[in-house]
C-alpha cells in the first residue's frame, strides 16, 4: 500500500476544495447572466405592453355595436324586401308589363321550381326565369333597364341578343338597322328570404 503522506492529503484537498469552488462560482456567473437576460427581456415586453393602448382595445366593442345598430335598420329592409314570397305568375306578369311598356312582344316565358341557393352565406329561395321578347332593338335596352329598376328582388343571370342579318345584292351580310326586329333571351333569377 501507498502510504500518502499528509501534507499530499492537504494538497489534495485544497485542490479539490478550489475545483469545486471554481465550479460553483462558473455556475453562478451563468445564472447571473441568464437573470441578466431574462431581466432585459421582461424589461422590454413592460415597454411593448406599455405602448399598446388599452383605451382604444376598450372602446373597440362599443364602435363595433355603434356600427351594428347603424346596419340592422338596412338589413331589416333588405330582409323585408326578399320575405315577399315569390310567385312565378307575378313575377311573369312583370315582365309582361315591362315588355308592353318597352312596346316588346314576349314570344316565350318559362320559371322553374323554387330551390334554395346560397348567397354569400345565406339561404334564399330562388325561382329562375327564362323569357324571350321580340321588338326593335333600341328598346331592348330600356325593356332590360325597366325589369333591373322593378325586380328588386331578382339578378339578371344573362341577356343574349339575337340581331338578325341580311344579305346585300353583292352576297355580303350586314347587320339590320336599329328599327327591325330582334329578338332578346332573358335569365332571371328571382330570390326570397326564407328567415333563419
């Protein structure tokens, strides 16, 4: 067996002792810079949170029910508007009246059942129409501004115009003149709102 003296016994242990001395106060310096940091960090979210203005996160919902109670009069209109059931035979009617006053002749008119589409969201009824009207073509364009203006609750899906053409002596076509006749096919959807 060795026989260690006991001055390398002290040796030993005043190295030891520093050794963990040196870890210890390694250990601390480390923490020390992590409170450091964690200390500028929280510095930093105080001043971001400082700068957020909680006055106008709370007066955020009252402009938001200001304007609220400034659209519900509209869409009670407009809900008004669409709830007026929508019948095939008054809807005809309308447009049979707007081609007389537009002096058009309806030659065709046909509706479909009413089926429910959404728009934009919401459930509505919808009867579409398909009609075809004769006359002169300068009034087809009033005909199809007088059913726009009186069919609030309807959309104008598509209007084809058919001009006819006439061939001239030397066997080339030209369009008819504004007074002949054309003849025009309407799509029209009609819509209802069925309530929520």
């Amino acid at each position: 067996m060795l026989k260690v003296s006991k001055k390398a016994c002290l040796i030993v242990g005043i190295g030891v002792f520093l050794v963990a001395i040196g870890i210890l106060g390694l250990s601390g310096f480390q923490k020390a810079d992590e409170k450091s940091q964690l200390e500028k960090q929280l510095a930093a979210s105080q001043t971001r949170l400082q700068g957020v203005k909680l006055d106008s996160l709370s007066s955020q919902p009252a402009e938001l029910e200001k304007q609220q109670n400034q659209l519900m009069p509209e869409l009670a209109l407009v809900k008004a508007e669409l709830s007026h059931p929508v019948s095939s035979t008054n809807e005809t009617v309308s447009v049979f009246d707007a081609a007389k006053a537009n002096d058009l002749v309806v030659t065709e008119i046909a509706t479909s059942r009413p089926a429910n589409e959404n728009v934009k969201g919401v459930t509505l009824s919808a009867i579409m129409m398909t009609a075809k009207v004769e006359g002169k073509l300068s009034k087809m364009v009033d005909f199809i501004a007088t059913l726009n203006n009186h069919l609030k609750a309807s959309v104008i899906k598509s209007v084809e115009i058919e001009v006819p053409e006439v061939s001239n002596a030397d066997n080339t076509t030209a369009i008819i003149s504004s007074g002949d006749i054309t003849t025009a096919t309407i799509e029209l959807v009609f819509y209802t709102y069925r309530g929520e």
